[in-house]
C-alpha cells in the first residue's frame, strides 16, 4: 500500500530546508520603476486586497513538472475565483534569459516560479527592490483549513527558507529528495545490493564495469550542480552539517576542511575508476535517457526525476533512490541520512503591475485542491500538509517516503550559498567539472573554492547573509 501523505512528511518539520537551484544575475541594479495595481479593501473573502478585474501575468518554468498544472489549476482556480480578471501565461525554459530585460525596463511579471538552470538571482532582486514580500501572504487565512494561518498549514522549513535578509521573500512549494537513483528492476535482475559504504560502491562498480556499465554519471553541460550536491552532501555526512553551514557562513577555511577534501578526492576516484568522460559533454536530458537505458547505474538528482522523464521511461525501469554512500567508518552521520527539503521557487514582482494578485495566486497554490491536484499531475508532494491523503503514490515517491523514514532526524541541510552568492555557486560548478574530469585534484579544488569563498567575503558591496542551524 502506498504511504498516504502523514507517513511521507513524518519527522520533516525539524529537518526539511530548501536548496533551490542555479540562479542568474539580472546584470542591473537601476531598473526602472513600474506601475503596482491600487489594493481594494480587505474583507474576509478579500484578505489580500485583490482588484477583481486586475489582470494577472504569471510566468512557469516549463521544465521536468511541465506547466500544464499551473494553466488547469492554479490559473483557472484565480479565473474562478476572479473572472473578470485577465490572465497571461508565460511558460519557458530560460527564466533568466527572458526575464532579464524585463526587469531591467521595469516590465515585471506578478507570479515568477524561478526554477531551472537560468534561474533569477534572487539576493539581486532583493537588493532592486523586486521580490515582494509574503508576510500578507503567510498571515492569511489558509484555504486548504478553514480557521488557520497559511504558515500553520505548511510543512516545515518553508517560512524559514524564504527569508531573504530577514523577510519572507520566496515560497517554496514541493518537497524535494536529492541523493542517487538507480533502477530497482535491474539490481534485482542482477542481484545486486544498495552500496552502504565506499568500499562496496567500489565493488559495485567493478562489477557494473563488467556488464559494460558505468556506476555514476552526472550532466557536465547541464546540470554539474548535480555532483556539486553530491561533494558538499557526502562531506555533511563526514563531518556534519556544520560543513554546510560553515560553507554558507563563508567562515574561514571552509572549503579547505578536511571533510570537503575527503568527499571530493573519493567522488573523483570513482569518476576515474568508473565513470566515463563522455558524459561531460551531455545535458541532463541526454544523461537522463542513458540512465533509462541501463548504461549509467547511479544518477545524482531530486525527486522531480521520474516525472520529468515519464514519457521515456520503458515499463523495464523503475526508480528508487538511495544515499550516498558512507565513506569511512568515523563519518559524523549515518549511511541513512538523506537530503530532504523544500523547493521549487515561486516569487511575486514587487513591481508587477499586481503583486496583490500574485500573492493571491500563492495562496491559491496553497489551497487543497491547488496542493492535491499538483501532486496528482506532477507526482511530486507539495509543503501542504494533509491533503493529499488517499492519493496512490509513485514507486519513485514511495522510495523517498522509505528513505526519509529510515533517515529520520539525520537529515542533510540545504546549502543556501547557492542563492545567496550566485557567483560562488556558479565557480563551484566549473571547479566540480574541473576536478572530476582530473584536470585537477582535490586540494585544487578546495583551495580554489576557498580563494574565491574569501574574495565574496572581503568585497563590501556583497551583501553578506549567515545562519545558525
């Protein structure tokens, strides 16, 4: 029987932190002012202040979820509930790429879901006024449970994660697993067992090398923060989540911490044992479909996975996810523990022509039928607690549901160095690529991090966030 949505989200609220992915500068900080739609009077039917007739714009990265959700649901729940308003729909592949000019000439979108690998910068949108922020949003009445809060409904991790210097800026709206996947038909066709530790990864991979396949692969084109996870999550589990915290804090000497050394020489040995170099060359995608067909054993992703390569999938396939593998004995957490978050970001323009509107359709997303009706297309749970109760849960979704309960409270936590310093996570990609394909080694790698860790840290026009847990 598949776990209904209780069993999946047990023990999540102390541990589930966002990780959201690469982000893309908006290369100005003087964009141009631009109108804001006057709020009407707040009611209990109106807690957000929404002109009726205000036209919305809403913009979806059309990536592994699609965008046929927000258009059948989300989208058509506002018309529904705003008929008279206007809605324009905008799906892309390139966030940053279409979105840039725009804020730049003040023409701002009301409703962004900042996804994908050209995602906006959003410590630059902060800083340009850009990102509204989602206190109404939070304190509103929930309409997925009638006399609470929406920040009451949610699961935890979510209010937390979208503060930006303090202030509610960014909601993240699915939760997210990020470890290895692999294809549970084939290890029992082979009767091959999950690797706990390093050393049976490596036996592993001797024995996939035999059966002409690669034990790992990740996407070099498109994607190496795929493998950047796996460096900084394998060096969490080495020496705690104070690794990733240290690295976020930009503390001193944090790249260069034995634990980060440790992980990224043992990945680069198993890209050199067992990998193979021509997936360098390849996009996610193009990785993706080798991994289907049985030519790559392990692949580094989030729990989006399945969905977005359901058309591809043969019926031979079926994903589960596993986690990295202990690398020495004295690790500070268990072969068990697993990144488990919150992700998938969505903003208002603070200059949109409707931020009442964009806040609205947040909360509309956040409504039970927004929630459950996401979950049934995309096969991914959303941060709504309780609603998706009943709903019969993909193998790939139920392997997590596993994995997140065996792990219990050692979880991995997010890197949040990924939005807050664009420019380190970016460098921390081509460096990734650099040592794996044996340009350089290990102490290069954490040497050049940390330089560049340190450069971000002296420059005053940079503004600095941190955190404690």
């Amino acid at each position: 029987m598949s776990p209904n949505r209780r069993d999946v989200l047990r023990g999540l609220g102390l541990a589930a932190l966002a990780a959201p992915l690469a982000a893309c500068a908006t290369a100005s900080r003087t964009a141009a002012p631009a109108p804001t739609a006057t709020a009407a009077a707040t009611s209990a039917a109106n807690p957000l202040g929404v002109q009726a007739a205000g036209p919305l714009e809403v913009v979806i990265f059309s990536g592994g979820n699609g965008d046929k959700y927000a258009v059948d649901l989300h989208e058509a729940a506002y018309s529904k509930a705003y008929p008279k308003a206007k809605i324009k729909h905008v799906a892309t592949q390139k966030v940053g790429t279409q979105l840039r000019p725009r804020f730049i000439a003040g023409d701002v979108p009301d409703v962004i879901n900042n996804s994908g690998p050209e995602a906006l910068d959003l410590q630059a949108l902060v800083q340009e006024g850009h990102l509204a922020d989602l206190t109404p949003l939070f304190e509103a009445p929930s309409l997925a449970f009638p006399g609470k809060k929406v920040k009451d409904t949610l699961v935890g991790g979510v209010y937390e994660n979208s503060l930006i210097d303090g202030v509610p800026r960014v909601l993240q709206y699915t939760v997210a697993h990020r470890a290895l996947w692999y294809n549970a038909k084939l290890f029992e066709a082979k009767g091959w067992q999950v690797p706990r530790t390093w050393a049976e990864f490596n036996a592993l991979g001797e024995e996939a090398k035999k059966a002409g396949i690669a034990l790992f692969a990740y996407p070099g084109q498109v994607g190496p923060f795929y493998q950047l996870w796996n460096l900084v999550y394998s060096a969490a589990k080495i020496g705690g989540n104070k690794v990733i915290i240290d690295i976020d804090n930009l503390a001193d000497g944090a790249w260069t911490a034995e634990p980060v050394r440790q992980a990224v020489a043992a990945w680069a040995q198993i890209q050199k044992d067992f990998g193979d170099k021509a997936y360098f060359g390849l996009d996610h995608t193009q990785t993706q479909i080798k991994h289907l067909q049985d030519k790559v054993l392990f692949y580094p992703c989030g729990s989006w996975l399945e969905n977005e390569m359901a058309k591809e999938k043969p019926d031979s396939f079926e994903y589960a996810i596993a986690p990295v593998p202990s690398i020495g004995a004295a690790d500070a957490m268990p072969y068990e523990a697993i990144f488990v978050g919150v992700s998938e970001a969505f903003f208002v323009g603070a200059k949109g022509k409707n931020p009442q509107g964009g806040l609205e359709y947040l909360r509309l997303m956040l409504s039970r039928e927004g929630a459950r009706g996401y979950t049934e297309l995309t096969k991914n749970l959303t941060v709504v607690n309780g609603v998706v109760d009943g709903l019969q849960l993909t193998s790939a979704v139920n392997s997590a549901a596993k994995a997140q309960e065996a792990a219990g409270r050692n979880t991995i936590t997010d890197a949040r160095f990924e939005t807050w310093y664009k420019e380190l996570f970016d460098y921390a990609q081509t460096q990734t690529n650099s040592v794996m394909s044996g340009r350089s080694t290990a102490e290069q790698f954490c040497a050049n991090m940390q330089k560049k860790a340190d450069e971000l840290k002296d420059d005053s026009a940079i503004t600095k966030q941190t955190r404690s847990v």
